[in-house]
C-alpha cells in the first residue's frame, strides 16, 4: 500500500482556484473507479507555513504509470489538468509505502 501525494506551487493568489480543479480532477477519477479516497488541501496564507501550496493525496495498493495501456483517463480530467497547470509554477509528486501490519517487524 502506497501514499502518494501530488504537490503544487500556484500562482499567487491561485491555491483555492488550484485545490477546487486539482478536487474535480480526483474525483473524475473516483468516479471512474480509478482512484479510492483521496483529501485536497491548500494554504491561500491563512495558515502558518508556506501559502500558494496545494496538496492532493491519497493511497493505492500499486504505483502504476500514467502510460500504461489500460490506463483510460477520464476525457474531462484532461480538460481540467490543462487549466491547473496554467494556475501553478511547478508541481511534483511523492510516494511513499505505507506501513501496514503485515509489513511490521515482529
């Protein structure tokens, strides 16, 4: 089991344009049966800590590529994938493997 989490640096002023795409684009997924739970938050810089960030993330049994052959994007995921990345600086992923009981050392 796998946590992945996709961070984005917005524009200034973008994180909540930013967070409420990056939701749709999550859920398109759900709704697809692609993708499980998933939680969106971001800090506009009413919060401590860096503001104009964008976390989505959620956990999945495998990482699995964006190219592979069976992967059918959701059409109108595109479409919102194109308008986030005009409204972010950069953006980048992260993996890391859960630790689940089985995985515990005795």
């Amino acid at each position: 089991m796998f946590h992945i989490k996709r961070v984005f640096k917005t524009k200034p002023g973008q994180s909540r344009k930013v967070a409420t795409l990056a939701y749709r684009a999550a859920e398109s997924y759900n709704s697809a049966g692609q993708r499980g739970e998933f939680s969106v938050y971001f800090n506009p810089g009413t919060t401590p800590g860096e503001k104009d960030i964008v976390v989505l993330e959620w956990t999945d049994n495998a990482l699995k590529s964006v190219f592979r052959e069976d992967n059918d994007v959701p059409s109108n995921s595109r479409d919102i994938w194109k308008e986030l990345m005009t409204l972010t600086e950069e953006n980048w992923i992260e993996f890391n493997e859960l630790l689940t009981p089985d995985k515990m050392l005795s």
